[in-house]
C-alpha cells in the first residue's frame, strides 16, 4: 500500500504530470482508510523541504499562514506542540504540492482539474485552499474547487450547502462560488453562502469587502447585485424574489465558530437546523406547532439539553423512538 501511494504521489507531483495523475494523487487525500499511510509518507517528504526557496511567494505565504494557525492554537507544552505539528505536517505538504501545480497547470493547456470536500451531517469542516483562502465547510455540505477553473485565472467553487468564506486578495484572479441559482464575485472579502437543494432560499450575508451578485444560466437578474459589509441577499426560490437587508451577520455566521443563534425562529425552520447540526432525524407529529417561534443560543450543549431548553420554552414535548426523535404539543396524550 505505501509503495502504491508513494508512486501516485511520485507520478502526480511531477512538473510535466498529465491532469489525470494529478486527479489520482488528490483524491487519495479524501480516503480515510489511506490516512495513516499517506501521512506516514508526507512526514518524510517534509524534510525535503526544509530548505525551501522562500523567494517563492506562493510558498512563504501558505507556509507563514499554516504556521501562524499552528502558533495560534499551540498555547501548551513541547509534546503537544510536536503533536499538532504531526497533525498539519500532511496538510502543509498538500499546500506544498498544490503550490507545485498553480504554476505546472499554467503551461498545461487542457480542461481543468476539479477536487472536491464534503463536510457529512453534525460536523464542520475548515479547508486551506492554495491561495490561502479560508473555507468553513457547514454540516451536510460539499464543494467542488478548481485551481484556475474553466476560464484561466479564475479561481471557482461550486457549492450545494452551506460555507463561510475568508477569500485572500487577487485583484487579477477574482474568485465566484457558484450556487444553484447565482453566481457571488469577489476578489477579497468575508461572507456567508447558504444555498442547501432542500432549502426554499439561499442567502449571501456579507461581513467584510464586497462581493457582486451575478446571474447564472438558472436564475437572471435585471442587474447586478452589489453587497456592502452587514448586509444580505436572499433568494426565494419559488417566488424568485431577490430581497436586500441589513442584518446583524453574526446571527448568520456564528455556526462556524460551533454556535447557533436563533432570533424568532419558526420551530420548523430550527427542527432543520438541529437536524443538520446534530446528524439527527427529528418529526415534529402535530403540524399546529410548527409555526412556533424560539430564541436562544447554542454552543456546546448536546441535542438533548437543547429539546430540554426548548420544552422549557415552548408549549411542546419529545420523545425518543429508535433512531428518530418525536416533538408533539404539549396537549397531545
């Protein structure tokens, strides 16, 4: 098994690669039962690249930007600071390698590359992108990214879910996340797309820069939609009405931080949400109560001290049955 990775990785960091070693190598990087294996052979390579060239500045700031992470969390002793090291030794190695690809790529002229994350129901996910953009990934969600894209110096991501973007500055590669239903330009900035399949609308909520709402060959718009920080767009995907307000954005972002906030919400809009947070199955049996609205927060609490919160709150009552749990009113026997 190591001989086989350390030949597709061999093979698919080569300069002159073709895109389909290159496809193979990163893929192994999304198969768990490879993980040891594969961070055992990335720990080796790391030492090639002590000596890195620090005139290459895709490098330095991917390296600087990891290890500030690091030091950032490393608050403890030596052990556990060799220990975190282990843990990002394979990412900064991946960083390394797709470094080695953003220039490769350029001479190759053919269709790009896409590599692809999922973050399953009850966890978030955080990725490093090799321009050093941030991406937290929200529970039941996937993206599909591309290194330079169908048009060349365009950096692209397709989303069907839910993330939080801190996109690094390139005023000569702009950046579009591409939802179901519009396109959202931005060359640097802070923002929030929500665009899940089963949801009836998809907001962009902007904290910091700018980004510009464009149309998609699924939804025109008369004109172009430019938001400015504290801001959101939201979609209805029935109606296709496009609404513009001002919002408080840490309401709509405190997810990727392991919080929930909820300000009037319907309880059949916060059922959805616990579901997605939790990785559970809830049914709400009497429909009169769907329409009841809560406000709270959630931070560390599990599924069940938060229904414990809600029953205190509303006039409703649960209960678990097998795998699913059961939210009735109050009133029912």
């Amino acid at each position: 098994m190591k001989d086989q990775i350390k030949n597709i990785l061999f093979k698919g960091k080569l300069e002159n690669a073709n895109p389909s070693d290159k496809q193979e190598m990163f893929v192994l990087f999304h198969q768990p039962e490879k993980e040891y294996e594969l961070k055992s052979h990335l720990l080796e390579e790391l030492k090639t690249y002590e000596n890195l060239d620090t005139t290459q500045t895709d490098f330095t700031k991917l390296f600087n930007q990891l290890w500030a992470r690091i030091e950032k969390k490393d608050s403890g002793s030596k052990t556990r600071h060799i220990n975190i090291y282990i843990k990002i030794a394979a990412a900064l190695i991946i960083g390394l390698f797709i470094g080695l690809y953003v220039n490769s790529l350029k001479k190759i002229d053919s269709e790009p590359v896409y590599y692809a994350a999922h973050s399953p129901r009850g966890s978030i996910s955080e990725m490093l992108l090799p321009d050093g953009s941030i991406i937290f990934l929200n529970s039941d969600s996937r993206i599909k990214y591309s290194i330079e894209g169908n048009k060349r110096g365009v950096r692209e991501v397709f989303l069907t879910g839910e993330a939080w973007f801190d996109v690094a500055k390139n005023k000569k590669k702009p950046f579009v996340v591409h939802t179901p239903v519009y396109d959202v330009n931005v060359t640097g900035t802070q923002f929030d797309v929500k665009a899940y399949d089963s949801d009836n609308e998809i907001m962009t909520t902007l904290e910091e820069g700018q980004v510009i709402i464009h149309s998609n060959d699924k939804f025109k718009l008369t004109k172009e939609v430019i938001l400015k920080p504290g801001e959101q767009v939201v979609l209805n995907k029935n109606s296709r009405k496009l609404l513009i307000k001002e919002v408080n954005t840490k309401w709509y972002t405190s997810w990727k931080d392991n919080k929930l906030i909820f300000v009037n919400m319907e309880l059949k809009d916060l059922v959805v949400l616990l579901e997605r947070k939790y990785g559970v199955d809830i049914e709400v049996k009497d429909k009169d109560i769907l329409n009841l609205h809560f406000d709270g927060t959630i931070k560390n609490e599990s599924i069940l001290e938060i229904l414990e919160i809600i029953k205190k709150e509303l006039p409703v009552k649960y209960k678990v049955v097998g795998q699913k749990i059961e939210i009735t009113n109050i009133k029912t026997k």
